[in-house]
C-alpha cells in the first residue's frame, strides 16, 4: 500500500489521528437523484448551511442544490438530505452588490461554475459571478458562518428574505441594533407548522436596512411582521472588504437563539470555526479506520459514512430547551434531543450502524421518542421540527426501540413505561393497525398500499412483541407474535407472490412487475421477500430452500422492465431487484440464511461498485437521510443486520481490506479480508463456521477475517446462515385465511360462490351469509354456492374441534342496480379503470381513499360517457362523484354536463353546472354532481366532463395534465 492507514490491530488506547474528513466529497449524491446538500455542517448539527440552487418544491430541489443548475438564489440554514419531499431552506442570505427590484429572488439570485466550488466536511465556498462575491461557509452544531468577499467597489448589501423556498405562515424581522438582526419565520411545506426562530449578528456596521412587508412597498423599519418579509442590509466597503456574518438558529425562541450564538461562536474567527468543524469530523469519521487499493474507495466509504452523520438533528438550544411534539417548550436535562426522523428507510441500516459507532447517540434517540409519546400520545413515524408527517408507512420507531432493547442500549427504568405504550399503539386507529390486530392481514378494502402495510405492520408487530417481553407483558408479546405471522395470509401459493386480497379473494391479472397502489413505492417482486422477522418461515412457505434459492435468483435474473405506474424512487436496477428505494436492501443478503454466502457477496460487490461512486449522481436514489449511505458503509466491511430487533449481523467478506471500529467502551473490532477467493472465516482466531456474529461479541471487541487459501473449508462446514427464527408463538402451524371467491362480480341475476382453503382435507371451513336486511345464516362449508341478492359473506378455517382458527375472510356479493349499458369514449389511465367500462354502473363506491380502487381515472382530457338505458325510461334523477387530491393531480372538474337523447344522436341538454376547483385546498374531497330527470323520459344520457387541464401555477407538477377520478354513476 502506498498509505499507512491503518494503525496495528488491537493497540486501540490511543487512536491515530486522521484527516478522515480530508476524503469526504459533499458533492456525491447531488446528482442523480440523491437529493443531498453539498454545504457546511457538523456531526447531527442543527445547522446546515449550503446553497439553494432551486426555490420550488420540484422532485429533485428536495434537498435545496442540483448539481446541473446555474444559479444559486442564496444560502440557508437548515437543510434536509436525500429525501422525496422538500421542505426546509431557512433563514436565507444572499450578499449581492446591486439593489435588487423589490428583492425578487430572480434579481438576486447569482450565477456561478463548480470550477469554483469547494465543497467540504464543514466548509463550502463559491465565486457568485453575477454578483462577484466570494462566499465561505462553515458552521457550529447550532449557529452558521458566513464569510463574505465583495470584489467591486460597488454597494454591498446583504438579503433577509423570509419567504426563501416554503410558504411563510408568519415571520418578523427586527433591527435589534446596527450589527444584530434577530426575528422568526413560522412556515408550512412538508412540516405543517415549523418554528425557526434566529439572531444574526453582521461584524460591520448596516448603514441603511430597506425592508417590504406584506404591503408590498420598501420602507425603513425597527421590527416588522407579516407574511411577506424581506429585507436588505447596506455595509460601507472597499474593493475585495469581507463581511463576516454570524447566525444563530433556534427552534424556541430568539433569546434561545442568541445563546446558541453567544456560546457557540462569540468571536470572529472564522478560520478557527472552520478548523473545529473540520476536527469535530475527523473525530466522528475516525470511528471506522478503513484501508483501501484506491483512493476514490476512500472517498465513497467516509462521504458515505459522512451522510449517516449529518442526520437526525439536534433540536434542543445549549441550554437543553426545545419545542416539542405538543408545540410546548421543554428542557432536556440531560443529553440531546433530535429531530429528522426517517425511520422507514433508517430502521434497516442506519439505526443498526448507530449502534455500533454511537451508542449515546442511540440513547439519546430513543428518549426522543418516548418524550415525543408523553406530548403527543404517538411514537414518531416520519417527525420532521417538531412535526409529524405520517410520510411512509408503519411505525418504524418501534423497529429503533425493539432493536436498541435487544442489544441492551434501553435502560430498564423504562420498562413499564415502554411496554405500556406499545399495548396502547396497537390500539391505534391508525392506518389500518385495527384491521391488523383483528384480523392479522389487510384487504384492499381496509387500506389502500395494503399488501406493503401487512408485510411490515407484521415486522412491526414482531418488534413490539419484543419490546413487550423484555417489559415483562409476555401475554401482550404472544399475541403480536401471532399477528406477526399474518404475512402468509397474503401469500398466493399459485402465483408464488404476495397478493393484494380483494373482497374476500385475490386480484385478478396480477402482475409482479406493476408499480401500483397495492404498493409503498414499489412492485410485488420488491416486496416478495419482506419477511424479515421470520426467514425459516418465509422460505418454508416458498416450498424449501431449493425454491427459495430458485425465487431469488428469478428476482435479479429477470427483465428490469416495469408496468403501471410511474415510480421515480426505483432506481438502481438488479432484474427487479431495486436498489434505489429501500425495500429490497435486506435482500441480496438472504442467500446467506440458505447457505449460498458467495452469491451473497458476489451481489454486495456488484452493488458495492456498480450502485456508488465518488461522483455527483454516485448514489443511485434518494440518500434518504443516510439509508442508502449506512447500506454501503455497513456492506463495505461485511456487516448487515437483516433483522432490526434480533441482535445479530450476518457477514460476507467485505469491499475494503480492513475496518478497524472504535466501539465507545474502548474496545476495538477489526475486520480483515484477504484478496483472492475467500476459504474460510475466522473469528479470534478460532474457524467460525456461521455466518453471522451477535452484537453482544461484536461489543467484546475482535478480530473477524476472511482468509484465502488452498483448501476451502467453508464448503460443507457452513451450511445455511439461518439464525432468525425469531417467531416465539408456541401454537400450532399457522392457518392462512380462507380465499372466498365469487364467479360474477357484480351479478345480474345470480352468482357462485366458493371458498377455498388450503388442505380441505386436514380443516374444517365454516362461513355465515348476511343479507341485506342483517339476516345471519351460519353453515360448515362443503362445496360451491349460489347467491341471488347483495350480501356479505363471512369465513374461517379451524383445525379440529376447539382448535386453531383462521383469521376471517369477508366479501361482499353485489347485485347490479339496473342492466344499462355503458359507452365511455374517453381514455382511461390503466391503472384507474377498475371493472372496465361497466365499472362505473356496478354500485360499487369508491372510498375517499381512492387509492384502494373503485375509481376511474382519466388525464390530460375531458371524459365523455354515454349510458343506454335500452329503452325509453322515466327517471327521477342521474348523478356521479367526482374526487379532489390537489397534491396527487386530481382536480375537480369545472363544468359538468349532462344530455339526453331518445336516439342516440340528437341530445338536449339537461344540466350544466359549473364549479370553481379550489387548488390551494390539499384535502382530499368528493363532490356530487346532478340532473333532475322529473317528468323527462330519455333512452340515452351522455355525462361530459370538462378537464380542469394543467395543473396550475406553484403546484409541484406545474404544466403537467391534470386528472379526473369519477366514481359510479347513479340512477334514481
């Protein structure tokens, strides 16, 4: 090696000192689509000072930089990295030397070249070209620094613009005195309602200070609010002066943000800011000492490990006070308190690699969440400031807590309390979690993504049986054990796929490559191995580890063409393996539990090195506040933890030569691999033969390597990685819910009904027919049946008398209102045309939830539908639902006509309304439009209409065609 990078094994009491952070290219994931940020922090600071290179919510602005742009509209404070939805951006600075025309960000807003860009652990520079001012940036945990170079004897100004990016709610600037500026800015994006109060503090004197309010005209001014606030600051300067700027951020209050300032950075140094931010990154980076062939591995692995450091964020001032989830301010008397927490993708990696590197930090986030369950009765989904998104799905912190239970980071204190909580989460009437609980599994009736909501509510039912047996509530833990078992309920052993069940049965034309609302993000392939919690059980209901063996290789050897709809976070392709969206980032690591440990790391290589790099677009989806990093940082030494709430991490040889991991109680674990085909694993010098290693010997401290040779001794000693068993439920095997299948759906006169079970032979099936008046009839199934009127239909299966019992099957048998015919002449979105065109005439309602189906959706046209009655009718009234989801394109339809005619081709109309569609209002509503038909008899009707068209000004799909979804069609 031309670097001697590693210090000699196990002599850990004294570490090395390294300019880790010398490797770390802010830069990478700036491209593509990873949606980082490329500007200055420190490990978990509350700041994050970087460049906004875009102002809107577009998909790829998430993060406030694209590599590709031009211009930088100015520099804000707080920033988020690498996730699908933007928010953020605030307190924004922007040092120009013109006056700006009524501080418009377009007149503002600079151009500038990467030729001169530096990006930094800690520091970000750039030469802005329109306004020729040098900008050096660097930061505290809590305050920002700028560092400004004006190169023209021209004005030197500086702009406070409140309104930078989100919507401001209500903001205040107040000229404190001739140096300090101090106010807040409560605004709404992602966060509903954020709270950034700050101070700033300029090192020359402002010598005349413009402001524009929400009257929209320039004034000077002491203290000024509203909901349009922006403000220019003049400095006395002479050709290449600098002007040092200092900011202090709080989300309680602008004294707590002037004593962030007042601690954190009282002088004006700010070289030595900059030198401390850049020791306070060697510090954390040099928790994980790595040797490398290449320099640009360097550089991948610590701008990776970098990424899981910049999140989640410290959210409590110096003085330990912070807003809370119930909008109250709160003092944390020991410890930090966080906020950004993306737990559907950092359960997976980056929680575990915390609890490696940063037991304390791990500590410190799971009294986050209990404090955020005493102010808010709910355990944090996706909390962003002190604001809950219910972004994702499950409820993932519970995933943090099991896995910090089972290695021992929880402190028993907090038992009772814990165990208490978790009973009342399962009570939740949240997302389904009720059906979960009674009946293990969800229908697509119960929620729309409902085939994703099963897989990991059982996963998280899973955790929560942990966290209730090391509470001591061994009762509560079978019972979500059972529950945790519900996976199979989905699973179609025809199709050999988990399966949206629909009304009682499963979908029709399924297809595993189609991206639909059956889904989070993803397709029935990317799901087909999200059983984390129960591996053996998951490849016994494969059929054995052959076929298991056999699925798998199917999902990375078949075509990457995908069906349905557009789904921009599945990137990163291996067949339908998925890379760039977390659900499939456990999977290449399940050969492992079958025995097959070289197709496990012949796939981490390949997405080690195919999947990362050192570049812009290095990352190949969303960085999703350090999942994807912690994925790579993790493979790249041969670790992954599969599942998040049993203590242990299968292996694989890993990417780097070595890894040497300073654990916090000063013991040191080591990871070595020789080049060349690997035969065999030592652990402490003794052969290991499992692949896997407990966190409890992690925690001891080792030596883990991988060593070639002549004899493979791995072949036949290591049979299978299966370690995972963990469902403790002592009953019988586990009964899937009966599938009740109805032939015609609706029916005009009648229909057969049967209900399938998996082996008739070994249970028994049992099912009771509600008619329409809540008459019950209970009966032992033997065979098919008819119905003749609309009904619901209940089954179970139970093995013997008294014995284990199925969860319950339920469908709904439906009689069509009337047998018109119906002629649609508009086209309709694939995925939106449930039922086809007698869809809208089979008295099936969609719910508000559109997405669980029952909807037509048609984009980017009016839609047009003629109905035939068959033969001259009278009737009293005709009328359609019509839904709104601004956010999701759905738009009212502004002008609704209905016509009849008696043959077909002369029409008159009957009614025409139009409505104004409200596209600032983001609640998902419906709205009923009529015609009266009293004493008018018609043969046909024809409904038109109208398409709202492009989607409007300001909206995230700007110029993009709008959709209506319209819902049955109703005769009187």
């Amino acid at each position: 090696m031309k670097k001697s990078f590693l210090i000699l094994l196990f002599s850990s009491s004294v570490i090395v000192a390294q300019n880790f952070a010398d490797y770390v290219r802010p830069l990478i994931g700036t491209g593509g689509h990873g949606h980082t940020y490329p500007g200055a922090t420190v490990p978990f600071g509350m700041v994050q000072l970087s460049p906004d290179t875009r102002v809107d919510e577009s998909w790829d602005g998430c993060g406030g930089y694209y590599y590709t742009d031009k211009m930088i509209y100015g520099f804000s404070h707080t920033h988020l990295s690498g996730t699908g939805c933007s928010d953020y951006g605030d307190i924004m600075l922007m040092p120009v030397t013109h006056q700006p025309s009524a501080f418009s960000q377009g007149d503002y807003a600079s151009k500038y070249t990467h030729d001169e860009e530096t990006a930094q652990a800690g520091f970000y520079s750039v030469h802005l070209k329109g306004n020729n001012v040098t900008v050096n940036l660097t930061s505290t945990e809590r305050t920002g620094f700028h560092q400004y170079i004006y190169h023209e004897n021209d004005k030197a100004m500086v702009v406070l613009n409140l309104n930078h990016r989100d919507e401001l709610l209500e903001g205040e600037i107040e000229m404190v005195d001739d140096h300090t500026v101090r106010g807040y800015r409560y605004s709404s994006a992602w966060a509903k309602n954020q709270k950034i109060f700050y101070c700033i503090e300029f090192s020359r004197k402002i010598t005349s200070a413009p402001a524009l309010d929400d009257n929209q005209k320039l004034r000077s001014f002491t203290k000024i609010n509203g909901q349009e606030l922006c403000a220019n600051f003049f400095f006395d300067v002479k050709k290449n002066d600098t002007l040092l700027v200092k900011v202090g951020i709080s989300g309680t209050s602008v004294e707590g943000a002037k004593l962030n300032l007042q601690t954190e950075n009282p002088g004006w140094n700010f070289e030595n800011i900059k030198k401390k931010a850049k020791e306070s990154w060697n510090k954390e980076l040099g928790k994980i000492e790595i040797s490398c062939e290449k320099k640009s591995d360097y550089e991948v692995f610590y701008t990776a490990l970098y990424h899981t450091m910049v999140v989640p964020n410290v959210w409590n001032d110096i003085d330990g006070k912070y807003r809370g989830r119930d909008d109250q301010i709160h003092t944390k008397t020991s410890g930090n308190y966080y906020t950004v927490f993306s737990l559907w993708d950092t359960f997976r990696a980056a929680h575990p690699l915390y609890t490696l590197i940063d037991q304390t930090r791990t500590k410190d986030f799971i009294e986050t969440f209990m404090l955020q369950y005493d102010q808010s009765g709910k355990f944090p989904v996706w909390e962003l400031s002190s604001n809950e998104t219910d972004c994702m799905i499950g409820i993932h912190s519970l995933s943090v807590i099991a896995d910090a239970v089972s290695k021992g980071l929880v402190d028993a204190k907090h038992k009772n309390a814990l165990g208490e909580a978790v009973v009342k989460v399962a009570g939740y009437d949240y997302r389904g979690m009720p059906a979960m609980g009674f009946n293990q599994y969800l229908n697509t009736e119960d929620e729309s993504e409902s085939v994703s909501k099963t897989l990991e509510y059982c996963y998280q039912y899973y955790c929560m049986a942990k966290i209730c047996r090391w509470a001591g509530r061994e009762s509560d833990a079978m019972k979500f054990d059972w529950i945790s078992l519900g996976y199979k309920n989905l699973y179609n052993p025809e199709l050999g796929f988990f399966v949206p069940r629909v009304n009682g049965g499963w979908l029709k034309d399924f297809d595993p490559r189609q991206v639909n609302n059956y889904f989070t993000e993803a397709n029935g392939w990317q799901y087909a191995f999200f059983v984390p919690h129960d591996i053996s059980g998951m490849v016994d209901m494969y059929g054995g580890k052959e076929k298991f063996h056999a699925k798998l290789d199917s999902l990375f050897g078949t075509s990457s063409v995908m069906t349905g709809r557009e789904q921009a976070d599945i990137t990163g392709l291996i067949g339908q393996y998925a890379h760039g969206n977390e659900p499939s980032h456990h999977v290449a690591y399940l050969y492992n539990y079958i025995g097959d440990f070289k197709r496990t790391n012949e796939l981490v290589t390949k997405i080690c090195s195919e999947f990362y790099s050192s570049q812009p677009d290095g990352l190949s989806g969303n960085e999703d506040c350090g999942q994807m990093s912690a994925w790579y940082v993790l493979s790249a030494m041969g670790l992954y933890q599969v599942d998040p709430g049993s203590p242990y991490f299968t292996i694989t040889p890993p990417q780097v030569l070595s890894a040497n991991i300073h654990l916090e109680n000063g013991k040191l674990l080591s990871i070595q691999r020789d080049k060349g085909e690997i035969t065999s694993i030592s652990w402490n010098g003794a052969p290991l033969n499992q692949l896997y290693l407990s966190y409890d010997e992690m925690m001891h401290g080792g030596l883990l390597k991988f060593e070639s040779g002549s004899v493979n001794s791995l072949v036949g000693n290591i049979k299978e990685g299966d370690i995972l068993n963990t469902s403790s439920v002592s009953a019988p095997k586990y009964i899937s819910a009966p599938v009740i299948k109805i032939y015609d759906q609706p029916f005009l006169k009648d229909t057969w009904v049967e209900i399938q079970t998996a082996d008739p032979r070994t249970y028994t099936t049992y099912y009771s027919i509600e008619d329409s008046k809540g008459k019950v009839t209970k009966k032992k199934y033997s065979k098919k049946f008819m119905v003749k009127a609309n009904c619901k239909i209940t089954a179970y299966t139970q093995f013997g008398l008294g014995g284990v019992k199925s969860p319950i099957s339920t469908a709904r048998c439906y009689k069509k209102p009337n047998d018109f015919l119906i002629t649609i002449e508009s086209k309709p979105n694939e995925q939106y045309f449930p039922g086809g065109m007698q869809g809208l005439l089979d008295g099936i309602r969609g719910d508000v939830d559109w997405r669980k189906g029952n909807w037509h959706g048609y984009q980017g046209q009016d839609f047009i539908a003629v109905i035939d009655l068959k033969k001259a009718t009278k009737l009293a009234e005709v009328n359609c639902t019509f839904l709104q989801d601004v956010r999701s394109w759905i738009i009212f339809p502004p002008t609704v006509e209905f016509w009849g005619s008696l043959d077909g081709v002369n029409y008159t109309l009957i009614a025409g309304k139009s409505e104004q569609s409200d596209t600032k209002n983001e609640n998902v509503e419906l709205r009923i439009s009529g015609a009266d038909l009293t004493g008018k008899e018609f043969k046909f009707i024809k409904i038109v209409a109208k398409s709202f068209g492009s989607l409007p000004e300001g909206h995230p799909g700007e110029g993009e065609p709008s959709f209506i979804f319209i819902d049955e069609i109703n005769f009187q």
